[in-house]
C-alpha cells in the first residue's frame, strides 16, 4: 500500500494542527461579535451603546492587524499567536469580572479586537510554512473554508447560546474555546525559526517575514523600500474585487437580501454555506488555475447573483445568494493566494488581505444604511454590482501593466 511522501502532503500535522486552533481562535471571536448588542441590552444599555462598542471592537480588530508582522518577527508565530489568544482571553475575563457594565463590554471589546486582529494576520501568514510550496492554494483554501464555517456558525451558534444561557457562563464557554486553540499553537505552530524543508527555495519568500534573517532584512531595506512601494499599491488595485466583494458581503449579512423578504435568516445562510463551498473549491484549484482567473471568476458570479437577487423574487432568490456565495468564496480563496505570489512577504499579504475584509465589512455599513435608506434594496445591490465590475476593470489593468514591466526587465 502506497502512501504519499511526507514532502508532497498538503495536510500536514502542522496545517492540521494550525487549522484546529484558528478554528477555535475565530469561533470565540464570532461568539464574542454576535452577542455584543444582545449583552448590552441584557444589562439596559441601549442597541446604539451596544453598536458603538461593536464598532470599537471592529476598530480594534482593523488597528491591531499592521502591527502583526512586526510582533511575528520579535516573538515568532508562536508567540504571538499565543499573545493574541491571551488578548482575546483577557477580554472575557474583563468581561466576567467588571461590575460597570458598559465599562466591562469596552474592555472586552477592545482586548478582543486587538486579539483577533493579531490572530487573524498571523494565522493565516503561518500557513505557508505547514505545507509544501507547490501545495499552499490548497492549504489556503482549507484554512480559508474552515475558519470561514467557524465564523458562518460561531455567529448564531453564540447568538443562540447568549439567549439561552445565563452570561457568565456564556464567557465561560468562550474562555473554554480559546483554551482548546493553545495546546496545538504550543505544539505545531514555529517559534522564531521555523523548520523549512526547502530553504533555498524559500529564502526568497521570507526576507522579512516573522523570525528570519532579521539582520539581512536591515541592510536591505533601502533597497527593498522602492520595491514594497510598488507591492502595495499593485496589491491595493490587485484586491480592489476583494474588497468590494466584501461590501457585498457585509451588506447582505447586515441588512438581509433585500425589502419584505420573509426568513431573511434562512437566505443569509444559504449565502454564508455556498461562500464556505466556494472558498474550499477555489482552495482546492487555486494550484491548478491561475488565481486570478478564479478571482475573475468568482466576480463575475458575485454581480451575476446581485443582478438575479434583483430580479427573483420567492424561492428563486435562495439561488441568486447562492450564486453570490459562490462567487464571494471563490474571490475569498483566489485573492488570498494571488496576495501571497505578488509580495515578498507572508505577513505582508496577510495584512493586506485581512484589512481589505475588514474594511469592507465597515463600509457594508455606511453602504448599506445610506444605499437601503434612500436608495433602495435593489439599487443598492446593482450599485455593488457596478462596483465589482469596476474594481475588476481596475485589477485587471494593474496586472497588464506589471506584466509588462516584468516582460521589459
């Protein structure tokens, strides 16, 4: 019986075992994230009080994530993935603890925020080292699809337990998730010298990423300052789809499918699962097909199923979120995997693509409020529509203009 070489296996002990803490680590986080207004109310604050503590949180979450290639390179991913777990940790604690309960809710927001800020940079610029290089779409998209399903069902799931159960022991709960997250950061994750099976052909990938080479990164960062200027704003148009796609996200998720739709709940999920479906199928071709491709792909079913969620109404609208679902979670794995081959550095793309969900889930808001307000559901959803089509236009042109320049050099 034939088994495959320890060199060629995608899931490797390290990727599983990164998997099953980040699966936990964002679990807690979507417990925390959904249950944020219920908890406020449940101590009579008011839902705009418990909002703009949900929005401190996310503020967090966005401000934390720059720093995480800096805390990657001083502790390792070790460390700072376990810094981050004690952070979101914290905060629950805070959030048992405190009497006044609106002084309890922003320290556990804002512990929490920053937390999964780092966690969610560091996590997912981990990935690279627990697999071979030729094998990291597919890693990418199976931690993508997991952590994608932890949240899909963190979000009701703490909505539903919050509801049922007394509160402290609802943080309980959460601590209980963060603690199963440890055991395997401490036992598979790299500290600040992380054991390549290749190194020379991965020695150009880790210039500056967490724990390698730090004195050789000094001396070379005036010749790689033009360089990175470069990456970021090529990575900025590059994600531009991304970014849009999760406003589509946000608003559907924040604002339900569109005016007087019953079960607006049921339509959300079956966008959320089809996302999680798509990202682990992108996941699984990203090696085979070109990324962009796929992200090209994953866009043009994204503003199909906005322009159908227009159109159909009734049952018929469970296929058009399943349409955008697909190409969400297509969009999800193909930028994440294009990110990391356009930059010098994991945590560099990590952090790019991680703010660029993030703020597109901010701008879901202000979208969505001023778009559903005066505009309309179905103009607003053709507006997102327009935009990704736009936003692809402008990826696109990026990625003709730096294949040129690289053909002229």
């Amino acid at each position: 019986m034939s088994s495959v070489p320890h060199s060629q296996r995608t899931y490797t002990p390290a990727l599983l075992g990164l998997v099953w803490s980040a699966m936990f680590g964002f679990s807690a986080f979507f417990f925390s994230y959904s249950t944020m207004v219920t908890i406020a109310a449940a101590n009579g604050l008011s839902t705009v009080t418990g909002g703009s503590v949900l929005t401190t949180m996310m503020i967090g979450v966005i401000a934390a994530q720059p720093f995480a290639p800096w805390a990657g390179r001083v502790f390792g991913f070790k460390g700072s993935l376990l810094f981050a777990i004690v952070l979101q940790f914290l905060g629950q604690l805070l959030g048992l603890f405190v009497a006044p309960a609106l002084l309890a809710l922003v320290l556990a927001g804002v512990c929490g925020g920053l937390g999964f800020g780092l966690f969610v940079v560091l996590a997912n610029a981990a990935v690279p080292a627990t697999t071979p290089a030729g094998r990291i779409g597919k890693a990418l998209g199976f931690f993508g699809g997991i952590t994608s399903l932890a949240a899909a069902v963190g979000a009701p799931l703490g909505l539903w337990l919050v509801e049922t159960i007394p509160i402290w022991i609802f943080r309980v709960i959460v601590c209980a998730c963060l603690l199963l997250a440890v055991p395997t950061v401490v036992k598979f994750v790299p500290g600040r010298s992380p054991r390549r099976e290749n190194r020379e052909t991965d020695a150009s990938n880790a210039d500056d990423d967490v724990s390698i080479r730090s004195g050789r990164n000094e001396q070379r960062s005036l010749r790689w300052a033009g360089r990175r200027a470069g990456e970021v704003l090529g990575l900025v148009l590059m994600l531009s789809p991304f970014l849009v796609g999760m406003v589509v996200f946000g608003l559907i998720v924040g604002f339900g499918p569109g005016e007087d739709v019953a079960g607006a709940a049921l339509f959300i999920a079956a966008m959320q699962v089809s996302a999680v479906i798509g990202r682990f199928v992108a996941g699984a071709v990203a090696d085979s097909f070109p990324p962009f491709a796929l992200n090209v792909l994953g866009l043009a079913l994204a503003a199909i199923g906005l322009v159908c969620a227009v159109v159909l109404y009734g049952g018929f609208l469970f296929v058009a979120m399943f349409i955008i679902g697909l190409g969400l979670g297509t969009m999800q794995s193909a930028s994440l995997v294009m990110a990391f081959a356009a930059v010098s550095s994991p945590s560099r793309a990590s952090v790019a693509w991680n703010m660029n969900f993030d703020v597109g889930l901010a701008i879901a808001g202000v979208l969505g409020g001023i778009g559903f307000t005066y505009l309309g559901s179905a103009s607003t959803f053709l507006l997102c529509a327009l935009l990704l089509m736009l936003a692809g236009a402008l990826s696109w042109i990026a990625r003709t203009v730096e294949s040129r320049r690289l053909q002229r050099s």
